[in-house]
C-alpha cells in the first residue's frame, strides 16, 4: 500500500484542512514536520515543491503543493464535489469564501493577546456567519450544496471548529451552522482522525516560534527579541 505523506510545519496551520479531507476520504497518512531550516533547505532541494511552498501532499504517485488544489484533489478522489456542475460552482465559491474567513483562525496565535484574537475572530464571524447560516437554509437546513456532504462542508466546518475552540459560544445564534459543524466532526473518518495523536493542539506561542524558526523570519513585535532568527 502507498504511504501517503504530508510533509509541513509541527502544527496545523495550511495544512490542517487537507487532513480533514484526508481524513473524509478515509486515507491513512503520515505527519512528516519540517522542523529545522536545513529540513526546510532539504525538501525543496527534492524539487518536490514547484513553488517552493509548504505543505506537500504526496499521494497516488503525485507531488501535490497549494493547500486549495489538494482538497479539490481530494473532493473528486471521494466524491465530495456534488453532482452535477452547478453543485462543483457552489462548492468552489463556499471553499473561497471559506477560505477568507478561516485565514482570520490561522493568524490568530499571532496576536497579542487571546482578547485581540477572540475580538478578530467574532468581527470576522459576525461578516460571514450569517451568508453562511442563510446558504444552509436556502438548501433545506443540512448542507452547503445538493443536500448531500461535500468539501464546501468539510472545509467550512473545520474552519467553524477553529473558531470554537477560541469562542465556544460563537454559534448560539446560527444553529444551522452549529448543526452542521457537528454533523461534520461526527463523520466515521474525521472522528477517528480528530482522536487520534495525528490531530495538532491548537497554535500558540510555542508554535509561533518555531515557525519563525524553521523560515528564519521575524517574530510578532509583541513578542521578546523579535528578529532572534533573522541571519544577521
């Protein structure tokens, strides 16, 4: 059997919803962190990453770089792409729209302060929880599109779960979307994969630093010596 590999940072980051979807396909995979900046320097030394970009997803023999491109992957691998082309249309614009809302959880362990970031965090909720919450209704209450699972859920709820863990009652007054965040981590294979050792806590400090690290770049400026892994 191939071994499947997702070759990124030690934490969750861009890569974390291709784990969901690996995980929805039910496709047993390998964390592989990249922790040093000469790990970095010996990945793209492969040529595995035509962009020079972290993660890499390696899987049916292929090479795979933008996170965006590997759920695409990943939805027509398994099916999660609805059923006809207006269903695959709807689904690319909630991923996108998706997209821009769950970039306000990945940056949140870089604020200042957890305050900063719960505020960042319901500003941007309060922009597109309620397109989303009407989406739902519009297509009967359970999910995004065709009324069947799809990517557009997958990759909505994962960034929905982001937002919970810094704001637990964020979907007291959206209950379709609270419903479908459930019906989503309830599914057989993302359960098993948000249980399991594979799943990385939450970013915080510790994970800033090593990212910083690992990219040799600045650190935030709220943080202590800010430029400590800067080349001089």
């Amino acid at each position: 059997m191939e071994q499947v590999t997702l070759s990124y940072f030690r934490g969750r980051g861009r890569a974390e919803t291709t784990r969901w979807m690996l995980a929805a396909n039910e496709i047993r995979f390998s964390n592989v962190p990249i922790e040093s900046p000469q790990a970095l320097a010996d990945l793209r030394a492969t040529a595995k990453l035509p962009f020079d970009q972290m993660p890499l997803l390696e899987i049916d023999g292929l090479c795979l770089s933008q996170s965006s491109a590997m759920v695409r992957y990943l939805a027509r691998r398994g099916g999660f792409y609805g059923s006809t082309d207006a269903d695959a249309l709807w689904c690319d614009m909630i991923a996108a729209a998706t997209d821009d809302f769950s970039e306000t959880a990945k940056q949140a362990a870089f604020q200042a302060t957890p305050e900063a970031a719960r505020s960042t965090l319901q500003a941007r909720f309060d922009k597109f929880g309620p397109c989303f919450e009407t989406r739902l209704q519009s297509e009967g209450g359970c999910y995004c599109v065709g009324g069947q699972l799809t990517f557009a859920d997958i990759v909505l709820a994962e960034a929905l779960t982001e937002y919970l863990q810094w704001i637990p009652e964020l979907l007291k007054q959206t209950p379709l979307l609270a419903q479908l965040q459930a019906r989503v981590v309830a599914h057989a294979g993302i359960a098993s994969y948000l249980e399991s050792p594979q799943r990385y806590p939450i970013g915080d400090d510790d994970y800033v630093v090593r990212l910083a690290q690992v990219l040799q770049r600045a650190l935030p400026a709220h943080m202590p010596d800010a430029n400590r892994f800067v080349p001089g």
